[in-house]
RNA sequence: GCCCGGGUGGCGGAAUGGUUUACGCAGAGGACUUAAAAUCCUUGACCCGAAAGGGUUUGUGGGUCCGAAUCCCACCCCGGGCACCA
C-alpha cells in the first residue's frame, strides 16, 4: 500500500474530532497545561505559511506533553476586529461583517488541515458580540478603577489609515500597518494609564522565563532612568523651571537651559520675552514637523533663544541663559533640561552651533592625548569631551575631588531637588477612529458636564455604560469607511449615538470612537477557559486551576505591542482581585520568521508561500517536519521547496517499514534483530536526545536523531515494540502517519496520542567501548577502540605503542602526556 | 550612535574547550527499468598523493590554553530592536 497523506489525514482529522482527542477536562483536569498560541488575525488571504510555522512548534511541544500525561489545553481563536481586517474587507470590496464570515470559514478550513491538537469547542472569536461584551466590560473597569481617561493631546496620526496610534504601533516615524509617515494631531483621547505600572512592568520581567530579547526590548521601551528634578529659578520673576536630570552630578557644569517647544513657561513669561515674534515662529514651526522631516535635517540642532529671560542655577547662584529647542521632548520628564555641554554630546553640539560656554566638571582621564591644551582650546575643538571615567569633580567649589555618584547625591541635596525615576513608557491611547471594532462604552452627557456632574471629577459629563447594558452592539454601518475627520464612522449613525443619559434623562451622545484591536487581544486567554459563559468575563474556577499559561508561543514583533498590553491587563485584573496572578505566561518562547529566498514574505515581493498546496501535494505531517527541520524553531529559516523532499523520503521509509515488515507478522514473533544492543544503544540514546530537544525546541536536531533511528532499524533490524516506542518519539511532529500505523497497522484500538511518552533506560547508554582520540600537540593522529574500562596507564601505554603516533613523534621524548578519561590522549613534543 | 542575535562545505544546518561539517538537500557514479519517474547502493570540505598519509580550513587579525568554531581583545560584514528619552 502506498503512503497517501491525502487519504489518511482527513480521516484522522475527523476521527480525532469525534473522539475528542484533544478536549480536555477544564474542570476536573488533574495536571493542567494550557500550552497557548498567538491567534492570528484572519486578515489576508488565507493562512501564512509562516502561521504554520507557529503553531506547528507550539502544537509538537504540547504533544509531547499530552503524552507525558499532562492534560494539555490548546486553543484556537481569531482576532478578527482591527484595521488589518477591515483594510482587507476594504481591499476586496466587502462589508467587515461579511467577510468576517468568510475569512471566519477559510482560517478555521485550513487550520483544520494543519492537524495541530486544537481543542475545537473552545473557540473565540475577538468581533463576536458575546467575546467583545467582556471587552467593553474591560473597559468599564478600567474607567471605574480610574486607569482609563479621556484628554486631548497631541496623538500619533496615520493619514492613510485615519485613525490615531499608540506609541507601541509607530515604528520608526511610520505607521506600524501600513508604513505611512505618521502625523501629529491634537485631538480628544482616551487612553489607559500603562504607566501606572511601569515599575511592575519592568521588575517582575527578572521573574519570566521568557525569551531574552523579548526581555530587553520591554525594558528599552519602558526605559527606566534613575535621576533628579532640580528647580531653577526665573530672574525678577516668581517662575520657575524644573529640569529632570540623570546627572545631578555635572550641575556645576550646566550652562544653560533648554525647554521643549511645548513648555507652558514660554506662554507665562511672554511679556518678557524681548523677540518674542521669533520665539512664536520656531515652536508652531517645530510642533507642525513631523518625524520624517525632524529626520530629514539630520538631526541638526535648531532652537531660539528666549532673550532676556535668565535662569539662576542653584548650585552656583550663577546667571545661565534659557533657550527653546526641539531636541527637547514636551513629553519626557518635565519638557526641560539643564545643559552641561561638555558632557552631554546633544548639548555639546548645540553650545557648539550656537556659541554658548562649555565647562567641563569632570576632566577626561587621558587629556594628555590632547597635548598641553588648556581646557578653553580643548573644547573649541570638534571633540567631544565625554565624561572620564572614574574621573572626580572640578570646577564645582566645595564637591571638587568628590566621585559621581556620590556626587549625585550631595549636589541634589544642597540644591534642594528631588530623586526621581522617570519612564520612556507612556500611557496606551485606546481609542481608534474606525469602525470595525468594539464601541467604547462611554456615554457623555453636555448638560452633566455643564453642571459639573459625572462619574469623574476631571472629566464632567462622562458615564459609562451599565454593566447589564452590554454589549454595546457595533451597528451595521453601510459606509463603514474612515471619515478622516477624527471621528469613527459611527458618529454618521445617528441611532447608535443617540442615547439618553444615565444620570439626569437629557438626550446624551455615545462614544463613537471603537477601542484598539490590541484591547481585544490583551486578554482572550482568560475566555478560551469559558468560551460561552454569559454571565461573566471569567470563570474564576479554571482561572485558577490553568493560569497563568504553562507555555506561550508567538512572534518576536510583539514584544512591545500585545506582550507588554496582555501583562498591563493582567495586573490590573489582579489588583482589581479578578485573577490571583500578576504575569499571564510563565513561559514565552518567540519563534523566528521564516524568510523566503532570503526576503521577509510579503504580497508585494510575490514570495509569500501558501501552505494549502503544499498539504495538498505532500501532505500536512510532511510539511510540519519540514518546517520544523529547517533550522531551530526560535532561529526561523529559508523556505526551499527542494527541501520537502527529503521529508517526504523519511515518512514513505516509516511507511514502508512498518508495512513490510510489520503488517504480515503476528505481533509476539517480532522480527529478526542483527545486533540487538547496538540497536537497543540507539534507541535509548534517540529516546533520551528527542526528550531533551523537544523540551529545548530544539526540533530540528530532533528530528535529526529520529532519522538517524529509521537508518538504524533498516541496518540492524528491529522489534515491532521498539518500532512502537519510535512511533511515540514521532508522533508529536507527524501525528497523522504514526496514528495511521499505530491503529490501522498495529491494531491498537486508542490513540496514539495518548499513549505515554518514552522513558529512555540508562543501562542502555553505558557503551562497552570508547574511542580514544589521539593527539600530537593538540593535533588529530588517530582514534583507538578501547574497552569501556581502560585506565589512564593503559590509554596513554596505547597511544604510544600506536604505529602513527610513533612515526609522527620520531625520536623526540614526551614532554608531557595529557589524558582525558575515556576521550583522549594528547602527546606534547 | 546604542543594545541584542549571527557569520561553519555548493545549500539549510550540527557540534558551546577535546575526531569540524551529524542529519538533510543538491551533485557524481552505479543497480533496477525498453525508457523515465520513484526506489535502493556507493561517494561526498579543499589542496598534494596511486595509496598509506600529509597540509589547509569555522568572517579577519591577535591572545589564552597541551588543545579554540567554542573563552578573551580589536576589526569587518549580515539580520533585528531602540533612537535627540537629558
């Protein structure tokens, strides 16, 4: 009989299903994995090889721990809200809700075919009014908890997409979707506080196992920075100027000072501003550039200075000038800065172009190299003094000779200022001007807001939606396109928005405006538990019982997109006392990407593979091996069909062993074994090596040994058990072929998939003899078979007595023999 | 610029202080076949050599060590992340 994946596979498919296989217990589960995926966003065509990929790794680890007697819980789901998927409905020429249908159809077809262990009855779809009522749910707590607020400000604005950003979906000035230059906009939003959590954010990360660059790319965005606000008085004024600084230490140094152009001081002292027109001109010039053009100037450092304004610095009493300049944020710290030229390089180029003075405080170590220049021609050069390490104060009277860092601490004490951490990460804008999306549940009241009345006192007039109101239902809306006009399509349903306020009856507006998709997917691992549960987001029950996540699987590219906003929900629903755990995922594991002829797949490159005929032609367990061969699974690989092949080789040779010489033979006569211990050597040491790699998703090695097994049963022969244990180590990466043989071929009545994973005997790993490498200087001469007990006298008198070593060292003596127990011996001349 | 990965045969990769190139792909030779496909067997870094064997080789240069792809220093190249964050 031949191998035909195209007949086998959707009968295991199916069988699987009826039989449910991979449905566990969330109740009763005695040892609970949840081993869990990133969903994919049903967005494009269709499945993505590099879809397959994922879950293929993710779905062979939960395998093997399903074997292994863990009640392994493997969900499915479609984030199917957000602008991906309504660009696509958009693209093609359908309405959202209806393509929703179909692309709903074509993902779960083809995920079908896949043959990963999905537990089929826990669905979630993200767009379905019984998932997005506990999202709009979610969002009330945050309002009620006071992590949610409304403000306007200037936000991240995609002009194409038409709708507003977070800072998490601006990648390098361009719009994370759709790569369009982002623009600023100064609009009304409502945003979660994230940064309330910063801390947490960054601390508990020591705690995760997860993978390390995921790690650091968390911390570089949360941007932790351990400093001091120091207050600088205004001259003949009663304002003031708070700078916040890493480096309390240089402030003898600093001299000048620079605000954003954004800082409410520039408005205050206005009258006095002596060239105010200029003033005026550079901060709407420079809060009108966007990040494309900032980058265009090459960063050339451009400010005004505000004349006849003048700061005292409080360390030294002295008059230092105040400038306005765009190299420094509105958004970061207090929107100023203190400037020590000669030991910051942005300040340093600035001093330099616009001739202010340059004091240095800590003299680098190796001046010398600069010959016997006095400070002043030191810095009129073009070099950049830099900070010397371990170098002690000067120039900063009663701390001159004092270290840095206690430096820090004594200047920021005379001067009164304040330790202060600051944080890169800033709070998450949630709402999006579309429309395929949850409605933020929000209702606001003008004639509340106008007598002051409301659920928050900064925000007058606001309500949210009764809990028993939910869901708010996304109405079909024929125009469903962007307006551009800063508001969603919604606000063009005049029902919809239409509402009467909770408070006092008048007639109330809705909040048109639907939440980020990424809000969707910040907590759908808590539905998976209770997919259909209508009274309640969570069942706390299994919540306990499953969470956090044994193992979590997904791309590197959301590192600080969805894995830091699943954690921030997770901590909040924590301190809310909803879930009884801080971090979702005890273990993330990031896949690689897999590339195709060198090149990221995409449309426009026409490279991007579709898995569908590939399973059609070599079938679905042909195709997860190949992909899981190519390289290992945390590093990604090149997609070469050429490749396919030599998997598709190995499952016919499984095959063919099995029916050849299994099919015809009653199961106690066995077969003949050539060499019993050497094949049993194998086995053990393929059981023990395919444990270990799986464990360390390390599958391609895995399936190295695995292959390396099959060419020793077809040498030395094998047993129809010992095949039944290589079956097992198989299973998990072609789950179809080995239930074909296990069941059909070998007649047991129960799946394979629930067989118990091997154990490898360690008796079977003690080798009778070892190979002695021998060595001349560190030199490769020759390898010996020894018995499995030599000693050192014996191995070295063996070496020596060896025809190649002797000829290789002649007449000289030895002048030191190294020995390494049972590997090596190497003879130094 | 800063922070992470990485650089090994014709190709994907294996080996994390002790035999470089496991496993697979492609190649070459052979068997089967009227023929082809499929399958199987042999071979397989490079140079010298008939062979035994010797020499060279893990991006480049240096170092540590009896011994380095592996550890250390400097540099080059590729991929990814961050980027005027004070």
């Amino acid at each position: 009989m031949k191998y035909d994946p195209r007949e086998i596979e959707p009968k295991w498919q199916k069988k699987w299903l009826e039989e449910r296989v991979y449905e566990p217990d969330l109740d009763g589960a005695k040892k609970p994995f949840f081993n869990l995926m990133m969903f994919p966003y049903p967005s494009a065509e269709g499945l993505h090889v590099g879809n397959m990929y994922a879950f293929t790794g993710s779905d062979i680890y939960g395998r093997k721990k399903r074997m292994e007697g863990y009640d392994v819980f493997e969900p499915i789901g479609l984030d199917g809200f957000g602008i991906h998927s309504e660009n696509y409905a958009m693209k093609v020429g359908t309405h959202p809700v209806d393509q929703a249908k179909k692309s709903e159809a074509h993902f779960y077809d083809q995920l079908q075919k896949i043959g990963n262990g999905f537990a089929w009855n826990e669905r979630v779809e993200t767009y379905k009014p019984e998932y997005y009522h506990w999202t709009q749910w979610l969002f009330v707590q945050m309002w009620k908890h006071d992590l949610a607020y409304r403000k306007r400000q200037s936000v991240n604005w995609c002009p194409k997409d038409q709708t507003v950003l977070s800072d998490e979906q601006v990648e390098d000035g361009k719009c994370e979707r759709c790569g369009t230059v982002v623009i600023k906009k100064e609009l009304e939003q409502w945003s979660f506080r994230i940064t309330k959590y910063a801390d947490q954010l960054l601390n508990n990360l020591e705690k995760l196992d997860w993978s390390e660059k995921v790690k650091i790319a968390q911390k570089n965005w949360i941007g932790r920075s351990e400093g001091a606000e120091i207050e600088f008085k205004i001259q003949d004024s009663i304002s003031n100027i708070r700078v916040f600084t890493t480096r309390p230490d240089t402030l003898f140094g600093a001299t000048y000072l620079v605000v954003s152009p954004e800082h409410p001081i520039i408005e205050n002292l206005r009258s006095k501003i002596e060239n105010w027109p200029a003033v005026e001109k550079y901060i709407t010039e420079a809060k009108s550039k966007n990040n494309e053009e900032r980058s265009a100037e090459g960063r050339e450092k451009t400010g005004v200075e505000l004349k006849e304004i003048n700061a005292i610095n409080p360390a030294n009493g002295e008059k230092i000038p105040v400038w306005v300049a765009d190299y420094v944020l509105g958004s970061y710290g207090t929107g100023a800065i203190m400037a020590v030229p000669a030991h910051d390089e942005r300040d340093f180029e600035f001093a330099k172009k616009f001739h202010l003075p340059i004091r240095i405080v800590f003299p680098p170590i190796d001046i010398a190299e600069f010959g016997n220049a006095s400070l002043d021609e030191f810095y009129k050069g073009s070099v950049f003094p830099g900070l010397g390490k371990d170098s002690l104060l000067v120039n900063s009277k009663k701390f001159d000779g004092m270290d840095s860092e206690t430096a820090k601490k004594e200047i920021t004490k005379f001067v009164r200022g304040e330790l202060k951490t600051q944080f890169r990460l800033r709070d998450w804008i949630i709402s999006r001007q579309r429309y395929w999306g949850p409605p933020i549940p929000m209702i606001f009241c003008d004639a509340c807001a106008k007598a002051e009345k409301g659920e928050h006192k900064d925000m007058p007039g606001w309500y949210a939606v009764d809990e028993k109101d939910l869901p708010v239902l996304l109405p079909y809306v024929k125009d469903f396109r962007p307006t551009g006009s800063g508001v969603s399509p919604l606000a063009t349903d005049k029902e919809f928005y239409e509402v009467k306020c909770p408070a006092c009856g008048a007639t109330a507006r809705r909040e048109t405006d639907v939440s980020d998709t990424f809000l969707d997917s910040a907590w759908y691992y808590l539905r998976y538990l209770d997919t259909r549960n209508e009274k309640s987001a969570l069942n706390d029950a299994r919540v306990k019982h499953w969470l956090p996540a044994a193992l979590y699987t997904g791309g590197a590219e959301h590192s600080v997109l969805h894995l830091l906003y699943v954690r921030f929900v997770a901590m909040a629903l924590h301190d809310w006392g909803f879930v009884d755990f801080e971090e979702p995922f005890k273990k993330f594991r990031a896949h690689g990407l897999i590339i195709k002829d060198g090149a990221k797949m995409s449309k426009s490159k026409g490279n991007v593979v579709n898995p569908d005929e590939y399973i059609a032609n070599f079938g679905a367990d042909t195709l997860r091996m190949y992909l899981m061969f190519l390289a290992p699974f945390e590093q990604g690989g090149d997609f070469r069909d050429a490749g396919v092949l030599g998997i598709e080789r190995f499952l016919k040779r499984v095959w063919q062993y099995a029916g050849n010489k299994f099919s015809a033979v009653p199961a106690e006569a066995g077969i003949h074994v050539s060499s019993e211990k050497e094949i049993h050597s194998l086995l053990h040491k393929t059981i023990k090596k395919v444990t270990e790699d799986i464990e360390d998703l390390h599958y391609n090695t895995a399936i190295s040994a695995l292959m390396i097994l099959l060419n020793g049963f077809e040498e030395h022969g094998t047993t129809k058990d010992d095949f039944g244990i290589f079956l097992k180590l198989l299973a998990p990466f072609a789950p179809h072929v080995t239930e074909e043989i296990w069941r059909e071929t070998f007649g047991h009545a129960t799946s394979i998939h629930h067989e118990s994973w091997p154990v490898h005997d360690p008796k079977w790993l003690i080798a009778d003899t070892v190979t002695i490498v021998l060595q001349v200087n560190g030199k490769m001469r020759g390898t010996l078979q020894m018995d499995a007990s030599v000693t050192e006298e014996d191995a070295k008198a063996a070496a020596l007595a060896d025809e190649n070593i002797k000829r290789t060292i002649g007449s000289a003596a030895p002048k030191k023999i190294i020995y390494v127990d049972k590997k090596l011996v190497n003879i130094v001349i």
